[in-house]
C-alpha cells in the first residue's frame, strides 16, 4: 500500500511530494504522469510571476511562502538545483479612475497582511517609468518584493527535490479509482496497474475536472487558452517591473526584450493550443504601444499558447478533500493563473491535511470545494 498516489506531476504534483516527504521522510510518495515532456502542462509555459497584490488573505500569504523559499532557494532546492533567473524588480498594479477606488480598498487589504507595497500617484509613476504613459493613470500599486523566475527551472528543481527525497514517479495516467463509501482506495492506470493508497491527490492541471468526475464530483474548471508572446523592442524602457492593468495587459523584461500577454476575454473556453497570429497585431501590439510607446516598433520573435485551469465559479483553487463525502481524495484544481506562485503552500497545505487531518500553518478552508456546493464564491477583486 502506497502512503499517497498524485496523479499529475507538473509543479503542483512535485511541490505536493516534496513536501510531503519533508515533513516525513519515511512516507512512501508515487507521482503518476502521462507525459514527462510535459508538452501540454501549464507550468512550463507560464510566465514565472510571483507575486502578493492579491485581496485574499491566503493567496497573499501562499505567495509569500514562496518569496520566503526563492530566497533560500539553493538551500532548500539542494546542490546542482537549476538556477531560477529570479528578476526581482516588483509588480504594479495600475489603474485608471474608474478603478481606483478597488486598487486603494486592495492596497490596505495587503497592507494589513504585510504586504511592502508602495502607492504611486501618476507624477511618481511618470518619474520612477518614463518610458510609461501615465497620463491616464489615477494610481498605482508597487509591491516591491515580487518578480518572476523561469518556470522551467523552478520545476525542475522542485521534481528534483521531490526525486532526491524518494518520490516514485511512474509513466501512466491515472484512469480512474475505486472507493468504498466515501474512501478512495485506489488509483487505476490506464496500464491496468492498481496503486492503493491512503489518500490521493488530483492534481491533473486542466484534466482535474475528468478525474475528479471518475471520482464522483463535477469541478467548475475548464481550460481557458493564454498566450505569452516574447518581443524584441529597439525601445530604452528603463528598469521595469511586472506590469498589470484591468485590461488584461501584462508585460515584463526578459532577456533583451519583453514577455507580453493580453488576456483574451472572448475565447470560449477549451483545450485550444492554435495560434491565432492576427491576435498579436490586432490586440497585443496596440495593447503594448499604449502603456509602453516606446514599443510602437516592436517584433514578436515568439507566442507560445498554454492553458489555465480557470475555476469559473469563483476564480480560485479548489482544494483539499470533501469530508463526509470524499475524505481521503484530496482536490489541487482551478489555479486560474496562480498555480506556480502559489504551489509550495499548496503542497504543504495538503500535507498538514493528509497527515493531521487538518490544516496547521496555511488555513485554506475558505478555498475547499464545500463553497462550491454551498453556492458561495470567494474570488479575487481588482485585477486578477
Ligand atoms: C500563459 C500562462 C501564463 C501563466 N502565468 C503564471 C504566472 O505568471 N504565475 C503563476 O503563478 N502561474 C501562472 N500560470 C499558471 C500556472 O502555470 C499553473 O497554475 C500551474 O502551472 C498549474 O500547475 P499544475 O501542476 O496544476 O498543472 P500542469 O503543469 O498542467 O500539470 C498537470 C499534469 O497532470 C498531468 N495529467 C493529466 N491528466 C492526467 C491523468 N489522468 N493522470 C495523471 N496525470 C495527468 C499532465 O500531463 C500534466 O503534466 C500561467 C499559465 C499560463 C498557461
């Protein structure tokens, strides 16, 4: 009998094992994925954001659990980790009149959860990014201590840890389980191979909902198509942070250039990886010019599509078991764009959950999928 199956071992399945085992070196951990190249997870194909200019008390606190492990980062990813390319030049918040009154509301909420954020009035914005236009800003919001790593490398190191601690990764996917009463017992693979375990995690990315199907209960996600386009600009931008506006713009440095996404709001929905190339000059570069003018000649030297697993009922995670219902299945679903930046806390969430029966650090009961049946949503406010 095994302690605990995952199925899927993208960055939450890994954080999930490592610290797993970290709390309990004698646990025996098996991680259950279809595709080690990982050619359609999220988390290689995200834009490494980290950052806690949220309004919800514990996404700003998972945020800076991982700020806290970025920065003891070789320790706690052990010798020969892959350097994570941490760029830790902050996130803004911007916002126009008509939103400045959430910006400020959220502003005090992170302040009051420690949060170093900084306001900006517009001249202060016009000053600290000249190559920003300003002139339609009421206000901003700079928290200082955020940034972005490389996705890639952040994965890697966290399997890694997981691999060193003695997690057993198996090629396969999970097909579905078999229960008695209100237990799992077993993950079935599509092998035919049966792994009984004490508790099993779903932490199949975009494929959560099927699983969690097989288990009994419907999730309110769906994969929803993001594209990150890199971009080479002969533009002085300066020292920029991670920008984001109610629009649906973000934009960051990378390399010599910038990585750019434009949220789109009218894609329907669905496991959906083309690339419209007409997106990019009819959204993304009139998007782009518009905050940054600098960048009216711009080249996109790359798009690459990933999709998020959008929670549509509240916008955040689902997570943990459904006691009474489904105790020893534990949910790890609905990121809706968070899941890196916030998946070490969810690993250890879950493993106070599953060895102590409840949560003992990172209370995230107000995220349980109960909410879901009790009709009562708790999402995200301001820019998401
Ligand atoms: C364009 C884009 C930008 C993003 N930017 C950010 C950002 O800046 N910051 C941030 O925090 N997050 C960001 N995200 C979100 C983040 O990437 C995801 O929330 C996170 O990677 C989810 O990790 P995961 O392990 O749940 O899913 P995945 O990485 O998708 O892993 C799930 C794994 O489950 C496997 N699987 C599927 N079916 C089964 C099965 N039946 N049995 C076993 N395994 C199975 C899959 O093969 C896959 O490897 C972004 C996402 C996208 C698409």
């Amino acid at each position: 009998m095994t302690d605990v199956v995952i199925a899927g071992a993208g960055i939450i399945g890994c954080a999930t094992a490592a610290e797993l085992l970290s709390a309990d070196p004698a646990l025996e951990v098996v991680l259950v994925e279809p595709d080690p190249s990982y050619a359609r997870a999220a988390t290689g194909r995200g834009s490494g954001g980290v950052r806690q200019l949220f309004t919800r008390p514990e996404n700003i606190t998972l945020s800076q659990y991982t700020l806290q492990v970025i920065q003891d980062w070789d320790r706690w990813a052990g010798d020969g980790a892959p350097k994570l390319s941490w760029c830790p030049n902050g996130y803004l918040f911007i916002a126009g009149p008509q939103n400045i009154g959430t910006l400020a509301a959220n502003f005090g909420t992170q302040q009051r959860h420690g949060v170093q954020a900084q306001w900006l009035e517009p001249a202060q914005l016009a000053d600290r990014y000249p190559a920003m236009r300003t002139d339609d800003l009421a206000g901003a919001v700079l928290s200082v201590r955020d940034g972005w790593l490389d996705p890639t490398a952040f994965l890697a190191g966290v399997r890694s840890k997981a691999e060193r601690l003695g997690a057993v990764f198996v090629t396969d996917r999970v097909a579905g389980f078999r229960t008695a009463g209100t237990v799992v017992r077993a993950a079935v693979l599509e092998s035919g191979r049966t792994l009984t375990a004490e508790a099993v995690v779903n932490a199949a990315g975009t494929w959560a909902p099927d699983l969690a199907c097989a288990a009994g209960i419907t999730l309110p996600v769906e994969p929803v198509r993001r594209y990150v386009h890199d971009v080479e600009t002969t533009a002085d931008l300066g020292d920029l942070p991670f920008i984001k506006d109610v629009a649906g713009l973000a934009v960051h440095p990378r390399l010599q250039g910038l990585s750019v996404g434009v949220v789109d709001f009218d894609h329907p929905g669905g496991e959906d990886f083309t690339i419209d190339d007409a997106y990019c000059s009819r959204t993304v570069a009139p998007a782009l010019a518009g905050r940054l003018p600098g960048c009216g000649q711009m080249t996109v030297t790359s798009t690459r599509a990933g999709l998020y697993d959008q929670n549509r009922f509240d916008g955040n995670m689902i997570i943990g078991n459904w006691p009474g219902h489904l105790d020893s299945f534990h949910l790890a679903s609905g990121f809706s764009g968070h899941g890196l930046m916030h998946a070490l806390g969810v690993g250890r969430a879950l493993t106070e959950l599953i060895l102590h029966g409840d949560y003992t650090t990172l209370d995230l009961h107000r995220l349980n999928y109960q909410r879901i049946i009790d009709n009562h949503p708790y999402p995200e406010h301001g820019i998401r």
